[in-house]
C-alpha cells in the first residue's frame, strides 16, 4: 500500500557520526561564550552560528530558551546531551545521536556495514496506520533526494535497508531509481508496521563496489499472484511480474513506445479503450484465486465504450470474450459511472458495483476489491 509523504520522516546519518541530519540540527548563538568557536572549529561547515533558534537544539546562554522541559540546560556545561547522558569530551553533545522531537529514534543503533559510508532512518508515523500488519510491503517514494544523487551507485544496486537496529536487512525492490536527480521509489517488506508505536528502519547507500541489494521475490509472498508495476516499455520488453510465480505480461493491441507514460507512483501504460491490453497468460496461480484481492491505480480519461476489453482493469479470462472474473469501470444502461467486480459461475454470475459518479475522469484513483470466495449472488 502507498506510504502517505505525510507518515514518514527522514533522519541522516553518516558513519563518522559528524552529522544528525540534513539541516543544521546543532548550533548556538552568539550570547553562548565560546560554543560557537569549539562548534566550528571541530567541524567547520556542519554547524551554523545564528540567532534565530530554528535548529532542533539550539544553545543559548539562556536555558529557558532550551527546547522546552524536555532537553537538558546546556548554557552551562557541555557535559551531557540532550537526553541527559554523559557526553565526553565536553564539545560532543548529540553530535552521534538522533532525538525524537520529530519522530526520529533516540540513539544510533550498529552499523550494517562500514563499507557502507551513509544511511538515513526512515520512521512511519503511528498515528496515519489503521490497522496493524505483518510481513507487509510498503511503499517508498523519495521525489528527489541530493544524497542519492551524489553518492549511490548509478543503478542505486548499492541501495538496501534494514529493520530498526540497523543490521538486519529486508527485503526490498527499486521500482524507479534515477541518479541525477536521486528519486527513488522502492518497495521494502517490513516485518510489522503497527498503530501502538512508530515504525523505523533504516536506507543504506553509498558503497561503490557492493553488488545488487534487491530481493524482489521475497518482497512478494506466495499470497501474491501477480504483481505488475508497469514500468517497461511494452515495445522492446515484457511486463514483469515481481513475485515468485514470473506470470509475466506481453503487450497486444499493437502498444508501442507511446503507451509508457508517467504514473501514479513511477511508469505506467495507457490504454485505447478499444484492444489495448497486457496478457499475463493462464498458469495455475492464476486460476479460481478465492478468496481474492485486486489492486490499481487507474486514470480513466472518458466513459468506456462497451466492448469486451474496454473499461476492463484486472480480468482472468478463459477464452475472448469468456471470462471467469473481473474489475472494470462501467458506464452504461445499468450502471454509471461506478466500478463493478463480476464473477462468472455456469448458470448465473457474482455482481458487485459502486456507487454511481465514483468514478473520477481525469484523476488518479487507487482501485481495490476484495471478495470473500463467496458465491452469493448480489448487485448492490
């Protein structure tokens, strides 16, 4: 499922411990005698000497303007930090830490790899997760990001990420990597992901001579059938499939270079509504899947013209035009503009549809239906 950009953090870290974050997160001013001296000359352009208080600590000579109760008076001595541990020598105060005024984890916890120079803690925010999952798949989506940039390798294969100590590594996919601009987009399999506490682990990057980190089939369980990110150009290459099962897609309709555009989460296809379509073939996995689960992002740009393709999403089809299920857009004489579920049985079919008017044209929506295995007949 995508990751809200609202419900995750970012927190750097570097293997020396020289900095806490991307931002200048430790400074003083100038009323403070001689902190800002012993910062910059211990680590010259990591901190910043100003005066408007905007870092996450900033120490000044006067401790009510500490961070509230919860750090500890450092106008005085710098002999702890500011989670009141003892800090020697006197000058490194949080410089080899992280708090958690934003959501980040107190302490760094071990290294995965010295080989690998620098990582960021990525911390879900408890409050944005309904309900709590197991061995769950999530979505990470990074815009762009100068670290990536300048320090992964070009392929991000030196890319990996571990659970919240910092050593065990996870499964992951990269959708989308690209270097100049350090967007990524991956998918990272988290043991658990829970509403009671913040979720953390931890992006590795920055290590040139390390081989591909990806594991994308222990990513997707063997409760995956099919997953099909739709990032290929369907003119030189198939569609692949990630999961264990390779039910991978071949483009028909005569799709070209054209049809790869810019999706919701990386690439995606368009469709002509008319014989546009990726055939994902018939093997086992993808017979009589019950209970079952299906998932898209789709843009519907104008009402399906009824065919026996159009206005189709996912569908398991026996032969043209024989079908055993499917999700599509419905826009006729029954039904407007809603989504419909249908499951084909000898004598008589499982119908399920939306509300009218759900459909959105012009919109990305995030389409998903689940069915119990149940053969109970319904149109509601």
């Amino acid at each position: 499922a995508p990751l809200d950009p609202g419900g995750a953090e970012e927190c750097f870290d570097t293997r020396d411990g020289a900095t806490m974050n991307q931002s200048k997160n430790v400074s003083s001013d100038d009323t403070a005698v001689d902190v800002a001296l012993r910062y910059h000359d211990q680590y010259g352009t990591y901190f910043e000497d100003i005066t408007n208080g905007s870092e996450d600590l900033h120490i000044t000579a006067d401790s009510n303007a500490l961070w509230g109760s919860y750090g500890e008076d450092l106008s005085a001595t710098f002999y702890h930090d500011i989670d009141m541990g003892a800090r020697i020598p006197s000058w490194d105060i949080g410089a080899d830490e992280w708090f958690d005024g934003n959501g980040c984890p107190y302490n760094r916890p071990d290294w995965f790899n010295t080989d690998w120079q620098y990582r960021r803690a990525i911390v879900i925010n408890s409050d944005l997760v309904t309900a709590d999952q197991t061995n769950f798949p999530v979505l990470l989506n990074i815009a762009s990001d100068a670290g990536l940039a300048a320090d992964a390798q070009l392929n991000g294969e030196d890319i990996l990420f571990t659970a919240a100590d910092g050593t065990t590594q996870l499964s992951h996919e990269i959708e989308e990597f690209i270097k100049a601009s350090g967007k990524l987009v991956a998918w990272i399999k988290l043991t658990s992901v829970t509403s009671a506490t913040n979720t953390v682990f931890w992006m590795y990057y920055g290590n040139g001579s390390a081989g591909p980190q990806e594991d994308p089939l222990n990513v997707w369980d063997v409760n995956y059938k099919g997953v099909w990110h739709l990032t290929e150009d369907p003119s030189v290459s198939q569609l692949f499939d990630s999961t264990s099962f390779m039910n991978h897609g071949t483009a028909a309709g005569g799709m070209g270079a054209g049809n790869q555009v810019p999706g919701q989460i990386a690439g995606s296809l368009v469709f002509d509504g008319t014989d546009d379509r990726v055939n994902a073939g018939s093997a086992a996995s993808l017979d009589d899947i019950s209970p079952l689960t299906a998932s898209a992002w789709v843009l519907p740009d104008a009402p399906a013209v009824p065919n026996v393709y159009s206005g189709k999403i996912l569908a398991k089809y026996d032969s043209p035009g024989g079908f055993r299920w499917y999700m599509e857009l419905d826009d006729s004489d029954t039904e407007d503009d809603a989504y419909e579920f249908l499951r084909g049985y000898a004598t008589t079919d499982l119908q399920v549809d939306s509300v009218d008017g759900v459909a959105s044209y012009g919109e990305w929506q995030y389409v998903v239906v689940t069915w119990d295995g149940t053969a109970t007949v319904s149109d509601t």
